[in-house]
C-alpha cells in the first residue's frame, strides 16, 4: 500500500440506525451511502461514497449483541499497520487492550484496539485491488470536501497518548498551541504532513476519544442542515488559525462528529 504506515486509512460510522445515519449524513456532508440489510441476516454495513466517485468509510449497524456489550453510536478511525498480529501485541504489550479480535476480510485483515487510556480504533493491513498493487488511501485530505480534513484526539492523559501514538503509528509532534488551563494543543505530523491534533481531554468529558472534522463548503449551511435533519450543534461555530470555521454536534442517534470548511 502506497499509505506509509500508521496513516489513517478509513472511518467507520457505528449506528443503530443506519437508515437515519444515511438521511442525516448526505443531507449534511454530500455523501451517498449505499447498501442494506444483508438477507442472510448477518453484519450489516454500508458504504460512504463522495461525490467525486471515491470511499470515505462504512456505516457498520450495531446489533443487540454490540449494544449489550457497551458499543454506542460513534465514529472509529482505521490506523493502517504492516501486520495486525504483531500490532496487537505491541498495543497490549504497551498497556493498550484488544476489543474486537483480528478477522480476515476480503480487503484485509483488521482489529479493534483501545489506546492505554481506553480509546478505540482499528488497527488494519489492507489488501489492495490486484491491479493496483500501490493502491492509497485517499479518505483523509486537509483540503478536499467530504473527505475527513482533521484528526483530533482528546486524551485521559496527554503524555501516555503522546508517547503510545509515536512509538506504534510514527506520530511526530514538532509544533504545539498554549490553551491555557486546557494545556498544548499539540500538532501531529505524520508522512510530510499535518494530520490532526491531540489535546488533554477536558475534565468535563466522560471519556476520552478521537474526533473526526469532515470538510464542507459552508459551515453556515452546515449549521442549518444538521438542525434540520435532527442533529445538535453542541459548540461553534468558532474560527480556528487558517481561517476555517468548525462545529462540534451530535447526529440524530447519538454519534458527536465535527465539521470543517469555509465561514
């Protein structure tokens, strides 16, 4: 894969509705998400395409069973690995933990992990198409809409995250912004680029996790389609340093997402 590893290379959306997910997300982001219930009655999961005609993630339905076991809607990031075994253990190994064993699918091989702070994400080896054999993943992009522009995580403790992040998925931190009582913001480069940020999770949230900004033309528009299509805006919008504007919501079951783009 042409992805340097540790690179983000697909989102999923957990949902109990993945009907109202799609309504809600291509009325706000532009997507189309197509696919349905599988007949055989098994996983179901759908897929996000952008307008351009490329992926940006799946829609994975949380069934009773996952629901019981304490999955909630939310959004997961997909960190790409050279081997799912070895990464597995090195994060167990470094006081991380195991949520979803490995499984082998027909793109790859994939497991879902937790940071040492109790954070989860996928870990993934890819496999891609054989005639593309240095396929890439194009799913983050600091620029282009629909696509994830900003990965930021909100650590239970910003030095363990720090170090966990480095040493597993070559996270590099060269730059940082003072928040002051909310500590350094600091910067995350990773394979010659700026791709997100993590901070220390503030002490009003009930757990720490990653926050995914998806880029939109307006976030003015944006606001009033996600109140709209039965969402929540819970902060924003606010202008960050570059000139864009964010805001912080809550879809109509329940996942917090975030959006990026122009006033």
């Amino acid at each position: 894969m042409a992805n340097p590893p540790g690179s983000f290379i697909w989102y999923e959306l957990m949902t109990t509705d993945p009907d109202g997910a799609k309504a809600f997300y291509e009325a706000v982001v532009g997507w189309r998400i197509v696919g349905g219930p599988d007949p055989a009655g098994g996983i179901e999961y759908r897929h996000i395409l952008r307008s351009d005609g490329g992926s940006n993630g799946g829609v994975l339905k949380l069934n009773e069973d996952m629901t019981s076991n304490g999955a909630r809607p939310c959004w997961l990031g997909y960190l790409y690995v050279a081997d799912v075994d070895a990464a597995t253990a090195a994060i167990v190994a470094d006081g991380g933990r195991v949520l979803m064993p490995k499984a082998t699918l027909e793109v790859g091989a994939i497991a879902m992990v937790a940071d040492p702070g109790g954070v989860p994400f996928y870990v993934m080896t890819p496999i891609p198409p054989a005639d593309q054999p240095d396929a890439a993943s194009d799913v983050f992009d600091p620029a282009a809409p629909q696509h994830v522009s900003w990965n930021e995580l909100h650590a239970p403790d910003i030095e363990v995250a720090r170090a966990f992040y480095a040493r597993h998925f070559h996270f590099e931190y060269n730059d940082k912004m003072p928040m002051g009582e909310m500590g350094d913001y600091w910067f995350i480069d990773h394979g010659g680029q700026t791709i997100g940020a993590m901070m220390q999770k503030p002490p009003s949230a009930p757990a720490g996790g990653w926050n995914f900004y998806i880029r939109v033309p307006s976030i003015a528009a944006a606001v009033d389609t996600v109140k709209a299509a039965g969402g929540q805006v819970v902060h924003g919008p606010m202008e960050v340093p570059g000139g864009d504007w964010i805001i912080n919501g809550v879809d109509p079951q329940g996942a917090p997402f975030s959006l990026v783009g122009a006033k």
